[in-house]
C-alpha cells in the first residue's frame, strides 16, 4: 500500500508517517508532496492508494488538489489531516469527495479510528 502525504511542512509529513506507522500500518510505502500542484502530477502519473493532504498550502491547496482530481474523474482516495476546524469546511470536504478529516494535533488512535474503513 501507497500512501501521498501533502504538507508544505516537512515537520508537519514526518508527524503523519511516523502516526500511520504506530497506528499499526508498518507495510505502509510513503511518497511526499509540498503543496497540492506537486501531489496533482504525483497522482496523475502512479495513483497512490490514499492521500492524506493538509487544507492550507500555497500554490495548491488541499481542497483544490481534490475539486479537480474529482473534476478529472479521479477517485483516488483522499482525506484530509488538518488544523482547520471549522464545520463549514468540514463539510465542503465531504461534499467534495473527501473520506475522512482529521485535526491536528492528533493521536496514532485517532488517526487510524479514521484511516482504518479506507485503508481496505
């Protein structure tokens, strides 16, 4: 299994892969992008498993990269990993595709109770 982390924050990536990992996905291979226009050209030239984008970044952001992979057709799984909190963003997430939205700061538990339904 794949899985694209989208954060223009190195720190910010670590943190996700080092939560997947101690959520028990140790198999797990990882690719990285800094912003949602690099993760677009990731994803449209090897489809990861999961995408698990941050909302804020410059460039591109989070819901941007999801508005048009969904506009292309693309139905990669995507979910998002986040300090926005706000319901009316969380609801244009899921209206726009995504699978899952999770807060920072977060714990390994929190992060898999929403990662485990997409991760089949």
């Amino acid at each position: 299994m794949q899985i694209l982390v989208v954060d223009d924050s190195k720190a910010m990536r670590s943190i996700v892969m080092r939560a997947v990992r101690q959520a028990g996905y140790d198999a797990v291979a990882f690719v990285e992008a800094t912003n949602g226009a690099e993760a677009l050209k990731l994803i449209r030239a090897a489809p990861p498993d999961l995408v698990m984008a941050d909302w804020n970044m410059p460039e591109m952001s989070g819901i941007e990269l999801l508005k048009t992979l969904r506009a292309e057709g693309n139905q990669v799984k995507m979910g998002f990993v986040t300090s926005e909190s706000d319901p009316a963003m969380r609801d244009l997430a899921f209206q726009s595709g995504a699978l899952f939205m999770v807060t920072k700061p977060f714990t390994p538990d929190s992060l898999k109770a929403v990662i485990a339904p997409v991760m089949t």
